[in-house]
C-alpha cells in the first residue's frame, strides 16, 4: 500500500470529530513515517472496527488500535526496503 498525498483532503477535515485530540497525538508521533492522510484513515478504520467489535468507540480504544494499525504498516514499509 503506498502513502497517499495531501493533495486530496477530505471534505470534512474542518469538522472537529471526537476523535481530533487521538488524529494530532498519532500524526505527531509518526511524523515522518506516516502521512496525515494515512493516520486519519487508521483512525477511521479503527473507528469503525470498534463500533463493529465492541459497539462504541471510546477515544482511547480507537487511538490504541489506529496506534497498532500504524506500527504495522510501519513495519511492513521497512521490511519492504
């Protein structure tokens, strides 16, 4: 999978979400690894993956997982070379 530019933001990137504090906490630990496209689309995902799993999604559940998801595909990046 290849990291997606900052040329195509979302349309709702203005609308603060619950999930704004957990998005700036991840782009600023993976700055330089991860794009800020890439970090809100793990969010996203582990948004959606809790409400599915669990049925709600507390901040701190969706930051842990999106968190996961990120140090996976940092992985995956360095094994690739």
């Amino acid at each position: 999978m290849s990291e997606h530019t900052e040329a195509d933001p979302s349309p709702y990137a203005d609308v603060p979400t619950p999930y704004a504090d957990v998005e700036t906490t991840l782009r600023d630990e993976f700055a330089g690894v991860h794009s800020a496209t890439t970090v809100t689309r793990c969010v996203e995902a582990a948004h959606y993956g809790a409400l599915e799993v669990t049925g709600y999604a507390h901040p701190s559940l969706v930051e842990r997982i999106a968190r996961k998801h990120l140090h996976v595909l940092a992985l995956v990046a360095s094994e690739r070379g």
